[in-house]
C-alpha cells in the first residue's frame, strides 16, 4: 500500500476547537478536553484547535507550561483532503500512447498524471487526446518529431534486437512499409528510416542498401547471418517482431511518447487545501472528468472527479466555550458537530443531529473540563491543571468577575496545588503579560478577545481587555479606541464596543462606536458618556454584565 493509500484510510482526529478570536479558556479547554477525551476513548483521537490568533495572555500561558501552540483552523468547512483522493500512479512522459491507452483501460481512467522522478506534475493526457493522436498518427515523420526512444518501438512491437544497441536512441527518419518490388522499396526510403518488411530477402537488402536507420522485420522471420553482418556494417539497428506488417504498420504510430500529446499550460489542479464547493464550482464549468491533486509541497497524489464529491467527509468538531454560530470558525454549517461544551447563554448554533451539550452556569468552560476529569476519576497532570487553572483566573478575572462561583474558586486553588503555583503571583505574572500591548497593531489588540453577538436583527461586536495595571489599559485605549469606526466598517456591523477593564478595581471604561451606540450605551447602564467612553463601575464581566444589558436595552428600542 503507498503512503497516499494508507495516509487516505487514516483515522482522521476530531478537531476541538473554540471561537474565533480565541481567548485563554477557548485555548486551554480545546488542550485539557482532547487530552481528557483520548484518554477516555482512544479509538476516536481528538485533536485541540484554534479558530484565530492567539493572545499575549495565552502565548505566556503555553510558554510557561511548555505546551505547542493547537493548529490554526479558521475555516472548518471541507477540503480536498476530505474527499477520496483516488491513488493513481502518475506516468512517466516516455511513456508510449499505447501503453498510455491500456492504463486508462485497465484502472478505468480516462485521464492520466504526467510526473518527473519527484512527483512534479509535468501535463495530463485524457483518452480524447490518446484518440486524437490516434486518428491524425498519419504523418510519417510522427516518431521523430516526438523524438521517440527505440525502447518504445521495442515495447510496441514486442521485439527483439537482433542487431545494434537502441540505448539511448530516438527515432530519426519516417516510417516506410517496405513493400511492393525491390525497386519500388529503394525509391520510397530515405536515409535513417525506420522500415517494416516481411520475410522477403530482397525487401530487406533493397532497405539496407538505401542506409535504413531501423528495419523491423515481421513475422518472426529469419534473417540470415550475411544480412546481420550487412546491417551491423551499415550501422542499421535489426528488430524482429511476431506481428504481420499489417499490424506492425498500425501500431508503430502509437509508440510515440506521452509528452508530445500531453496538455502542460493552464492545469486545473487541487491542493488538499482546495475548499470542495471552489473545486465543484471549477469541475461544473469544464469537461474534463479528473483533476490532478498536489500536496502540501506541490507533488502530485492522485486525482479527484465529481463523483469523489459524493464521498464527502465532514470535519468533526468539538465545541468549546462557545455555542454560537457567529463565534464559531467559518464553514461551520458544512462541519458536523458532535459535542458543545460551554458555559455561556444557549445561542443560534443548529446541528444536523443530536449532540452531546454540556452548558453548566459557571465563570469558565475549563471549570466544567475539571468537574468532567472529576467524575471519570482521571488524575489531573501538572501541566493539565496549570492549563485548567489560568483559564479560570483568565475568565474570572481571578475570581473578581460576577460569573465567578464558588465552584470556579475551589477548582482553581485545588489546581495551583497540582500544578505546583503560588496562585496570586501566577495570576499578576499571567495578567501582567497579558496586557502588555507594546509592538502590537492596533487590530491584533482589538481581536485578543472579541464576540459577535445578534439580537434581533441588530448584530454587535463586544471586545474586551482586561489590564493589571493603569499603563497598559491606557496604553490599549490610545491604540484600539481610533481603530474601533474602522473595524465596524469592515465587520459591517451596527455598533461595536470595547470594555478595556480594571482588575485590580473592578471596573471598566468601556469605548464604542456606531451610530446610536452612546445613546444605547447611556440608556442602558445610565450613564454619562464623556469623550466617546463610558466609565462602569463594578462592571467588569462580558458574559453577565456587559451582554444582556445591551440586549436588554436594543430589545426596548425595537419595540
């Protein structure tokens, strides 16, 4: 089996993955449940994922516990890769038309994949183009302008060398069927032809003494030690087949190679990262039943046809924090969801099926990943509850936020313990490196931790930083707060806001942009809005605090 057909039949792994935009507890519940979820069940392997760019929060939380970064996945929807590729063999250009035709019979292909020694696609060839050459093979001088090798001649004809070395050597001359009288024979040839006689001594000296390069002598005939001298004197390479002249004349065309008759400008051709509604939409508007598919480092593995469209595997993911379609990777409703586990408001995510849903009111989705470790009695490793652990202080704004529970708390001073941590000084070090927004962009700030939400018809965008120290949130207010009008124009949204939050005091000037947005913003939380930023006090959760507030207050406008 090669290692297309075996990589083809592997068991894919089950993608966990949070929301775009990923935050420390979508990271590390995506890690802590694959682990979870493969020691438990080990047939179906689970892989933890990302759906954005990572933070700076998060890229200390890794770092500290030596943990790889999960693979980006921004687009869940299908690929080339999860169709089946068909596995078949790419040709060699050399390759003769018939040897070329019998391949496509016999793997019932009608389009085969020109390689080079290292798998680099070099053209295709279809049967219409096999046929073609076929049909038109009635120029004489076909062989040589394809310059093709004796051993395809030897090949066509089945023949044997009875005189001269063919290494290495193409065809230079026209193909001549040497018959009629000796006279008429020496009148059609020409130097280095290729001439096909039957058993007829006369026939074969009249071709020597008009310097044939090739004489193809059919029928098995015998050729006498004199004329074998005489040819090797001449320089003439000597073949003997079984087939007639008949049939010898009707195959030789057919031994010219490949690769004068291949297409080698404008291939449509797939990666494996090729979404399948772009390759169908391609395969729709041409005729060709076959496309070639190239890996990752451009060599050709095999081809895919519409009918490998049917045969489509879907991406199967695992939800966490998060159940909501606006949050989740692109292509989500051509992916197959097999588990949500969050701890967030019950959303607009719809699946084909019935699905494992684990939504528990706690103040972080890494929360529920321990009580699940709990009641399987798996033992938490260090690093796996340094990883369970920052997620909590992460969405609890250690333990300071509404959505903290006691639950949340107890898990999380359990876990220091295992992981080996003075909790309040990991949780300054974690916060502290979080927030620093030196030699960022002001739209990788603004993206460390950002929602979509819907109501109604109005759809907003709540993002959120929460700093340790006044430097760094004033620092993250002068970036992202001018950034905010351009990123609703992008998003098209209707208003977007940014809660940059106080940990140490518990509060949040939250910044805002669209129109209506101050307004909605003073109705709701009954506040002032001075120089475009509302100052909340106590304000400090996203979840509970800043979400149904703005719902609550766009729900009234509406009625």
């Amino acid at each position: 089996m090669n290692s297309q057909t075996a990589a083809s039949r592997k068991v894919k792994a089950i993608k966990v993955i949070g929301h775009r935009n990923p935050d420390t507890d979508s990271i590390c519940s995506a890690i802590t449940y694959s682990r979870l979820k493969n020691i438990l069940d080990p047939e179906h392997p689970c892989k933890p994922c990302r759906a954005g760019l990572l933070n700076r929060e998060t890229e200390f939380v890794l770092d500290y516990f030596k943990v790889p970064v999960p693979q980006l996945y921004t687009d869940v929807s299908p690929h080339i890769r999860d169709v089946d590729i068909r596995p078949a063999a790419g040709v060699d250009g050399e390759t003769s038309l018939r040897q070329a035709w019998m391949t496509m019979r016999d793997q019932e292909l009608d389009t085969l994949c020109i390689v080079d020694g290292e798998q680099n696609l070099q053209g295709v060839i279809t049967v219409k183009d096999v046929a073609t050459a076929n049909m038109d093979g009635l120029d004489p001088y076909a062989l040589e302008i394809a310059k093709t090798s004796y051993q395809n001649l030897l090949d066509i004809l089945y023949g044997t060398v009875l005189v001269g070395d063919v290494t290495g050597k193409t065809v230079e001359g026209r193909i001549v069927i040497g018959s009629g009288s000796a006279e008429q024979i020496e009148k059609s040839i020409a130097p280095g032809d290729i001439v096909v006689v039957s058993n007829r001594a006369e026939s074969l000296l009249a071709a020597l003494e008009m310097d044939a390069g090739c004489i193809v002598v059919c029928a098995s005939s015998k050729v006498s030690r004199t004329m074998q001298m005489l040819a090797e004197e001449k320089g003439c390479i000597l073949i003997s087949t079984e087939l007639s002249t008949y049939v010898a004349g009707q195959v030789l065309s057919q031994a010219a190679p490949i690769r004068h008759y291949m297409t080698t400008g404008n291939l449509l051709t797939f990666t494996l990262h090729t979404p399948v509604e772009e390759a169908t939409r391609i395969m729709a508007s041409v005729r060709f039943r076959y496309f070639p598919v190239l890996d990752d480092d451009g060599k050709y593995i095999g081809v895919v046809s519409r009918r490998n469209m049917l045969n489509l595997h879907k991406k199967q993911l695992i939800l966490v924090d998060h159940n909501e379609k606006s949050q989740a990777a692109e292509g989500i409703d051509q992916a197959e969801v097999l588990e949500i586990i969050d701890h967030h408001r019950i959303g607009s995510m719809e699946t084909d099926g019935p699905v494992y849903f684990r939504n528990v009111p706690v103040g972080c989705t890494c929360t529920i990943v321990y009580q699940m470790y709990r009641e399987n009695g798996i033992d938490i490793d260090p690093t796996t509850a340094g990883l369970l652990l920052s997620a909590i202080l992460s969405d609890t704004l250690m333990f300071r936020s509404p959505t903290c529970t006691p639950v949340d708390e107890r898990a999380a001073r359990e876990l220091a313990q295992l992981a080996g941590v003075d909790l309040e000084e990991y949780a300054d070090n974690m916060f502290s490196h979080g927030g620093d927004v030196s030699g960022k962009t002001a739209a990788e700030v603004f993206n460390g931790d950002y929602k979509i939400f819907t109501s109604g018809d109005v759809r907003f965008g709540v993002g959120q930083g929460s700093y340790m120290t006044e430097k760094n949130r004033k620092a993250a207010q002068a970036l992202v707060g001018p950034y905010l009008p351009e990123a609703l124009a992008k998003q098209g949204l209707d208003y977007i806001f940014y809660m940059f939050t106080d940990v140490r005091h518990s509060s949040t000037e939250l910044r805002m942009a669209g129109e209506g947005a101050q307004e909605l913003v003073s109705k709701a939380f009954g506040v002032e809005i001075e120089q475009g930023v509302a100052v909340l006090p106590g304000v400090v959760s996203r979840k509970k605090q800043m979400i149904p507030t703005l719902i609550n207050a766009i729900k009234q406008d509406q009625e």
